[in-house]
C-alpha cells in the first residue's frame, strides 16, 4: 500500500542512526497517515482511512506491508497514532508473549520514564502487576504523574534500586524484570530475581548467556529480543487492538 505520512514515530533508533551509530538503516520505522493507494489483493484496507503501524522510512509518502498496519482507533490524533505502535507493541511482545504476565506479580520497569518504559507501564498496571520503576531522577515526577508511590520509584543511574526494591518487597524481589541497561546494572536486576524469574533483555549493549544466567542464577529464564516481525507482529497488534 502507498501511506501519505501525517506524523512519524521518532525512536531511540532513530537517534542512534543520526549520531552515525548504526549506517544499516534508514531513519523512521513506524507513523500514521492516510491510505493512498492499496493493491488489488489487499483487503480491509481503501484509499482514506486513517491507518498506524510499523514501516521504513519517513518523507510525504511511505510504502508500506498491509500486514503491519492497523487502523487509527477513533479520537487518536495522527500524532497520538504515530507514537503507539513501536514501544507499545516492544512492551507488549515483552510482558505478554515473552514474560508470560500475570495479575499480581511483581515486575521491575528499568528506564520506566522513556518510550518503551511508559508502555510497559500502562500495560503492567492494566493488567494488574504490581509495578517497580527506575528512572532518572529529574523524571521520578513523571513516574508519580503515572501513580507510583516513592517505595516503588529508583534511580536508573546507580545501582542502589537493588538494595531499596529488596527491602521494600523484603527480600522476595521481583517476578520478571525488564531491562535496558548494562554491566553491573544487569548484575544487580538479575540478584532482585532471588526466587528465580523472568529477565527480559531489550537492550543491545549488554546480551548475556541465557545457560549461563541460569546457572548463576537458578530458576530465572533470560530472554534478549529483536523488535518482532511479521505474522507475530501483526498478531500482536491486533491482540493490542482488542484490548484497549
Ligand atoms: N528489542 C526490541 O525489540 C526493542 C524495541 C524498541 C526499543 N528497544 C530498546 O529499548 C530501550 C529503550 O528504548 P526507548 O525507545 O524506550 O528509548 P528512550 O525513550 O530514548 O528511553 C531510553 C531510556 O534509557 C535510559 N537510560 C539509562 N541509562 C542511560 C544512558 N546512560 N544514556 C541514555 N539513556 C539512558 C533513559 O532513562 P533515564 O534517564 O530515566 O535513565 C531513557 O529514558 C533501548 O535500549 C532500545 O534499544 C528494544
């Protein structure tokens, strides 16, 4: 299908990309807009309606893969739209498919106030887990903002959120954390699974061996992504969708 690009999505890719980290893509993977043209066997999808999701590249018109569209739920502005799709589905694929969520469960937010942090927020909550959040401390008002209490809020840039989030759930730690960080960040996430756990890896910088984490670490299943693709994508999206 052709998109006429109303907003485009700007991810920590993005920047990456601009400051010459990595020269293998273009910016812009995700926007919304107006279906200009479809292919005759392509269905669900005519010239004019307001459609979001997942694609390459950022200019007035974009191609895009049907399969990674959806449409722009009613009163969501294309700016609201364009926003969605990368961090919401990363957190979704993350919490759901990944870490396997349940209600009440405890789960650690490492960079809660970024993109993919605030999905994975909202996700969590909705689905009633009990949420811990690091973030920067300029950004803790942000985390209040989003309803959490001062025990459950720490400073991503130290890794005294071990010691505070034992205390706090008094030494049982987490259920799943989701991570972003490095080094002994890790280290310390992965001690704040001391009854075993899900550990999410988001990030690059620092992918670990998952036979290894578990022999350190008895009983925490270590599981580092790429962004999901194709039929698992679109599954999402719709799983997303419905759920709203
Ligand atoms: N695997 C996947 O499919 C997938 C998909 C999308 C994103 N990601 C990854 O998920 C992470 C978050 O992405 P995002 O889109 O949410 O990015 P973002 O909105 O830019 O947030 C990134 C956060 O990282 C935190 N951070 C911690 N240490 C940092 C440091 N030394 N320098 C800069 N920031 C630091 C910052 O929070 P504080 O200032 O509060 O510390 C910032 O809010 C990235 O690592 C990204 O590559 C993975």
């Amino acid at each position: 299908m052709r998109l006429g690009l109303r907003s485009s999505g700007v991810n920590f890719r993005d920047f990456l990309i601009a400051l010459g980290d990595s020269a293998d893509y273009d910016v812009g993977l995700e926007g919304s807009g107006v279906v200009l043209e479809a292919a005759d066997d392509v269905h669900g999808f005519a010239p004019g309606d307001r459609v979001m999701g997942q694609f390459s590249g950022a200019g007035p018109v974009v191609v895009v893969d049907h399969r990674r569209i959806a449409r722009v739920p009613s009163g969501w502005t294309y700016a609201q739209a364009a926003t969605v799709p990368a961090v919401f589905l990363t957190a979704y694929y993350a919490l759901a498919h990944v870490a396997r969520v349940n209600a009440g469960e405890r789960v650690l937010v490492h960079a809660a106030a970024g993109g993919v942090g605030m999905a994975a927020v909202q996700l969590a909550k909705h689905w009633g887990l009990d949420v811990y959040a690091t973030a920067s401390p300029g950004k803790w008002d942000t985390l209040r903002s989003l309803g959490f209490e001062d025990d459950h809020i720490a400073n991503s840039r130290t890794v005294e959120f071990e010691q505070k989030f034992s205390a706090t759930t008094g030494g049982a730690g987490m259920d799943v954390v989701l991570d972003c960080l490095k080094e002994e960040f890790v280290d310390a996430s992965l001690r704040l699974l001391p009854r075993g756990g899900r550990f999410i890896e988001l990030g690059k910088a620092d992918i670990r061996d998952p036979g290894e984490v578990a022999a350190r670490h008895p009983g925490v299943y270590y599981h580092a992504f790429d962004p999901p693709r194709r039929r698992r994508l679109r599954n999402s999206i719709a799983r997303y969708l419905a759920s709203l």
